[in-house]
C-alpha cells in the first residue's frame, strides 16, 4: 500500500463524526445481548485518560496496534494492520477510548511514514466551539463569575486544549520518559504562569487554589452549544457545587499524607547532585499524576491528581474527565494551583543555588534604566521584517559598535546580496487578537455550522543578545530567557520560560546571539502561524515529519502574553542567563518538538539542570532577592520591556 494512502486513510479515520459513534455505542450497552469488550473487561460508558483503570484498556489497546505494526512485512501494511484493528474494535469499545489509543499509537511512531492527523478544530469541532458567540449565543461559561469570564477566549482556545490533549498524548501513564513526574509539575506551572499574566491583564484576581475539599466549588460550568451534542457533558454545573462526603474525606486525608511525607523528608534529594534533585522531583510528581514510575506505587495518594479530575468531572458528567476539554473549566485551573502547591512546597524546602559554584567567564554587561530598574544594553529586541539573519546583529551590534545602546530605533545594514536594509530594535512587542471561523456539518443532519472564535496572537520579533567571552577556551552556554510581569518579578513562579537554546562562543570573543521567535524552545515545531487553517485538509506534500511527538508544544501564537491596550502596554522583565553547556549537558535540538516541555524522542532528557531552572527554588535573600541575584551575576541580565495590546 502506497505510503500517501494509508496516510489519507488514517486521516480520514479521524474524521469519523464522534458524536454519532458516542450515540451508536450506548445504544450497544442498552442492548440486551449486544456485543462486548474483552474477556473480564469492564464496560466503559465515559472514558477518561484519567482513570487508571480506563488506561489499563488504553494501553492494551495501544500495544495491540504496535504488534500489528511490528508483525507486517512492512510499515505501510503495519500501519493498515492497525487501522484495521481500530476500525474492527469501532464496533464494541468506547470511541473515546479508542481514539486516545490511535492517538498515544500515532504519537510514538518513529518510522519512516508520513503521518498527519487532522488539528482539534476539525477532529472533534463540537468540542472547541466557543460558548459565547455575540448575538447567537450567550452562555454563562464560567457560572457564577462575570470575571472569569474575561478569560473565556484563553480557556476555550482550539490551540491552548490541542496543547494539554498532545502533551498527555506524549506523557501517558504507561510508558514513562525520563523525568516524566517533573515534567508533569513543570509543564502545568507553566500553564499557570501564563493563565495567572492573562488574569493581570484583564484586571482579574490570580487563581486560587482548590484544595479544601469540603469547600464547595466556587465556579460552575456551562458547556458549549454543540458539547452537548457531542456527549461530552450531560449538566451544568452550577456555582458552589459540593463534592460528595466521601470522596471530599478522602482527598482531604490524602493531602494531609502528602504534606506529612514532603515535612518528613520522605521526597528530599539522596544527595547533592543535579540527578539527586530531579530524581526526587520525578518521584514526587510521578506519584501525584500518576504514572507507571516503580517509585510512585507504594502510596495511598498514588494518582491524587487523575482522582480529583474524575471526582470533579462526576458533579455533571463534565469536562474536566478528558484531557481535551479539561482546561475550559476555571476549577481546573484551581485544582492545578493545588497541585502545583504541593511541588512548591518540596521545592521551598531545598536550599537556595550557590550560583558561583559553576560560574561561567562570560559577561552579560548590568546597568540602570533612567527609572532606576536593571537595565542591560546587552540584552536587544527587534521586529522581524522578512528573513533576518545573524549577519544583521554582527554588523549592526556588534564590532565597532559594542559599546552603543541600541534601546529603541532604526539601523542599516547590508545583507547577503550587497542590499541596503534596516532593522528597527525596540522595548514594546505587541499582540493583537484574530477571528477564526470552525466550520462543519452537524453529524445529526448534515446542516452546516460555523462558529467563530478569536485567539490571541503578536507581530513577529526576535532576540539579540550580546555576550563576551574573556576566557581562552571556547564556551557552550545554553541561552535561557524568561519574562515575568513586572508586579511580580519576586515570585519565581510567575516566571514564564520564553526559549532555551545552546550557543558557542568563540575564545577572548564578543559575539552577537540571534535568535527568532519561531524557533522557541517551548513552542509546537514547526512554529504555526496561522492556527485556522493548519492541518485543516488532507495534504500529503505538506507533511513535513514522521514522529507526531513533533506537535506537543505551546501555540506559537500565544508565545506572548497579552498585554495591555494602555499608551505604554504591560511592564514585563525580560531575564536572560547563560548557563556552562558543559554542566547542563544539552544536546542538540530537534527539528521539532517543544524541547522545553515535550523532549519526547530523547531517551534522557537533554538538559541535566532541574526543569524551570533557575526558578525551581527560592532565591537568597529577602525583598528583592531575584532581581538582586540577577544584577549581581555575570552571566545574568534583566531589561524592562512591555507588551502592548492592539
């Protein structure tokens, strides 16, 4: 079979419309007689990734398709082998189920195939629509608070739910990656992070946590128009819904357990080495997630986080069951506070870093803006007019001008073809909001339906970052950037990861750094620019990789905050470090992949440093004790920049 058509034919299985095969199956299970799963297998009406005994089936299930690709003479009839078994088990299994299954399948093939699966806006469209549409429909999503919802448009994003639903794709809880419990913390922090920045800019409270159980839940849940349709979600769930006694008994005791263990030193490094660090963070996020870590069995809160998900799901047959859909519910965020709480509550317990004990000989050069705030002229900002290149910075920031403060303006330079061209540097990046429109027919009567959404994205922009070398050896540093809001730069976790990169710098060098906002180290690779119309058609020449680890990653067109529409914009700090590569051990990136969040074709995971470094702990000192770190260390450097609304 010809490599395009088994790739069409594997697009076209997702194209199935859910919603009539959800109806089909419960239709079997209230038949006397219908057909059945496995031998001694449970009946699953509404799947959910995070139960485990739901992913006991999924991973089976997964394996079964792996042995059908691996018996095949070749991988076109591997793959076929395996569309066949989906399509033969489509007729007694829950779809959900399966779809999960062909999905964690998919996402692990590393053969030499061309594979493409349709994006979430096409895949399940009545999942994604947004629930307020002006003059259609008007929902109350978040039941109860006008404020929350102002952040509908980041929750409901097709991008932001298509992110949390591949990453849970790459890390499942049956075939664990090296360090996958930290990254289960780290990359939710992240979500946080952003989540709690959108907030500010619109004026709203950050996120509380919800971790008292006996406390009823302060927002309900309102689904979307055609999420009903879908068999998503049965109810709303209205304001100060309670969980049942028992189960609120049950978190509430495991909590204490996990806050008694953390005090009792039960997660606390064997030692004082980096591995030390990141192996007791894995243990601990692995038994919290859970995952099949050996390390993560033996306790009774083995799986607190897939628990709590399904206990809050089971209030109104919810979302928050699906790793697709979970994030359009404002209690999952809450719940995700709690849970990022028990990580930061390990982490204040470790000692701050000694940063001189790897001290790099590179400079970073430190100064005062004319407000007094830490200022680095090494640290540069520009547009991104067309194809840019390193030869840009060299001549305009580098060489006879080292020593000039290229803050704001406009500079010539010469490309490679002897053109005059100039590039603009600047302290302002903005972001501005588009419609997007999701189109299909209903899978009932085939009426056609078209919502439209908007989604969040920003003018092109790129770094250049000066760095002087005084030693006489070449230098591998990773180059790591974050940006915090300025409010908040003393809390490390509202720092958010921009980009990790390696560099080398030659001998007794000053060099121009370049770096493109489109290769982030934490973005979905390739960068996709624009968002309605990627992976929208069938398009075998447009294939561009064959491991689909390659879309796990954050939207690129959310890579900035919002900002504000204020004359100025947002105040942000943007942090720039610069760590020995020699130390961090970091190999070379790939291609694609988020390789800040999603390092999933790596057998270890390429940076040895504890992820969210240097913010995975506190700072030394009281006040302003990040910002003082940062003006005292060399290889660090900090600049007052702002993001501005359109």
């Amino acid at each position: 079979m010809p490599s395009t058509t088994i790739a069409k034919r594997i697009w076209d299985i997702f194209l199935i419309p859910t919603p009539k095969l959800r109806n089909n199956y419960w239709e079997k299970l209230d038949t006397p007689g219908a057909g059945q799963p496995g031998p001694g297998e449970e009946l699953i009406r509404d799947f959910s990734p995070f139960d485990t005994r739901h992913m006991k089936r999924v991973n089976k299930t997964v394996r079964s398709f792996e042995t059908a690709l691996q018996s095949a003479p070749d991988e076109e009839s591997g793959l076929a082998a395996a569309a066949d078994q989906f399509e033969d088990l489509l007729a007694n299994e829950n779809p959900d189920l399966l779809y999960y299954a062909f999905n964690v399948f998919l996402t692990h093939y590393n053969g030499s195939v061309n594979i493409s699966v349709p994006s979430l806006t096409v895949r399940e469209p009545e999942i994604v629509v947004p629930s307020n549409v002006p003059g259609r429909i008007n929902l109350s999503v978040a039941v109860g608070s006008v404020e929350e919802t102002k952040l509908d448009w980041f929750r409901e994003s097709p991008s932001m739910n298509e992110h949390h639903e591949h990453w849970h794709y790459v890390y499942n809880g049956d075939r664990v990656y090296d360090r996958q419990g930290e990254m289960f913390f780290y990359m939710h922090q992240q979500m946080l992070a952003r989540y709690d920045t959108e907030r500010l800019t619109d004026g709203v409270e950050r996120v509380k946590p919800y971790n008292d159980f006996a406390k009823p839940i302060r927002v309900g849940y309102a689904a979307g128009p055609d999420e009903r349709l879908a068999g998503f979600v049965d109810n709303d769930r209205d304001k100060n819904a309670r969980l049942p006694n028992n189960f609120a008994r049950q978190q509430q005791s495991w909590i204490r357990e996990i806050n008694a263990d953390i005090d009792n030193k039960q997660y606390d490094p064997q030692g004082v080495r980096m591995v030390d660090e990141t192996n007791a963070a894995n243990s601990l996020g692995s038994t919290i997630e859970p995952n099949e870590n050996p390390a993560a069995r033996s306790k009774n809160y083995n799986g607190y986080h897939g628990s709590g998900h399904g206990m809050i799901a089971s209030l109104n047959r919810g979302v928050m069951r699906t790793t697709i859909t979970a994030i359009r519910d404002v209690v999952f965020w809450e719940w995700h506070k709690g849970i990022d709480n028990i990580s930061f509550k390990w982490q204040e317990r470790l000692l701050p870093y000694v940063f001189s004990t790897d001290r790099l000989p590179v400079l970073l050069r430190k100064a005062v803006d004319a407000k007094a705030k830490p200022y680095s002229s090494d640290i540069i900002l520009c547009s991104l007019p067309g194809n840019i290149t390193s030869d840009a910075g060299n001549q305009v920031f580098g060489g006879v001008h080292w020593q000039v403060d290229f803050a704001k303006g406009k500079f010539e330079y010469t490309d490679a073809g002897g053109n005059k061209k100039s590039i603009e540097t600047t302290d302002t990046l903005s972001t501005h909001m588009h419609d997007a429109v999701i189109k299909y027919k209903s899978p009932d009567n085939g009426t056609p339906k078209e919502y439209t959404y908007r989604y969040l994205h920003h003018d092109p922009f790129c770094y250049f970052i000066r760095a002087e070398n005084s030693s006489l050896q070449v230098k591998k540093v990773t180059v790591r950037i974050f940006i915090c809001a300025e409010e908040h730069v003393e809390d490390r976790r509202m720092w958010i990861e921009m980009d990790k990169f390696l560099y080398e710098l030659q001998p007794q060098s000053k060099t121009v750094i370049f770096r493109k906002d489109s290769e982030s180290s934490v973005i979905r690779k390739p960068a996709v620019i624009d968002p309605e119309s990627h992976l929208t058609s069938f398009d075998p020449t447009n294939i561009q990789m064959n491991n689909r680890a390659c879309d796990c990653g954050w939207p690129y067109h959310m890579l900035l905050p919002k900002g504000k529409k204020s004359a100025n914009g947002m105040e942000f700090k943007l942090m720039v470090m610069l760590t020995d590569a020699d130390i961090d051990m970091i190999e070379k990136e790939e291609d694609c992949g988020a390789f800040s969040f999603c390092a999933a074709r790596s057998t270890e995971y390429p940076d040895r440093r504890p992820l969210g470094y240097p913010f995975n702990r506190r700072f030394d000192g009281n006040g302003s004790a990040i910002l003082n770190t940062i003006r005292s260390k060399d290889n660090m450097a900090c600049r007052t920049i702002f993001i501005k609304h359109k």
